[in-house]
C-alpha cells in the first residue's frame, strides 16, 4: 500500500460526519459509528429516528462492512425484530404489584 493511498485513506476517515448521540445514560458523544448503532438496536430492540436519518444521510460514505451492517438493520426492522421508536435513559423501573382489591 503506497503512502498516498494511506494518506487518502485517513483523510476520508477523518472527514466523516458526526453528530452527538446519547446512548443509554452515556455522556453524550461528538460521533456516532454505525457499529454502536447496530449494537444499541439489536440489544435494546429499539432505533430511534435519529439514528436513521443519520444512517440514510451517511450511506454514501459507509464502507463494505458498515454498509453490511445498514442492510441488517433494515432486514430486522422489516422482520419486526427491532420497533422504531424512542429510548427511556435511566435504570429500569421495578415491577409495581397490585395488592388493591378494587372493591371499596
């Protein structure tokens, strides 16, 4: 590999988009890779619409893998595997029971 390919390389790397995420009570991030997207989703079940407008307005610049990736998630968005929709920061809530009878 020449060192002008490199260059190039790093240079197309380092120019990538970012934008600033928060991820699951994380400190929020300047950049968003489509790694972290992929594994957020599938974890949590959930892509927020966010992540997909930055997934659609970033394609032309995902290499082979990431586009691989791209296409998983909208293979499992078809299948139903993971809802567009919204995640709630924070612990999970314990299950509340209900003791009351109803009757008055």
């Amino acid at each position: 590999m020449t060192h002008s390919s490199v260059a190039s390389r790093v240079t197309r790397a380092a120019s990538r988009p970012t934008i600033a995420v928060q991820l699951r009570g994380n400190p929020p991030r300047t950049a968003m890779l489509i790694g972290e997207v992929y594994l957020e989703a599938l974890a949590s079940g959930i892509i927020t619409q966010d992540e997909i407008d930055w997934l659609t307005t970033h394609q032309a610049s995902f290499n082979r893998d990431e586009e691989a990736k791209a296409l998983k998630i909208g293979r499992l968005l078809d299948e139903g595997a993971i809802q567009i929709g919204c995640r709630l920061l924070g612990k999970p809530s314990t299950s509340v029971s209900n003791t009351g009878s109803g009757a008055g």
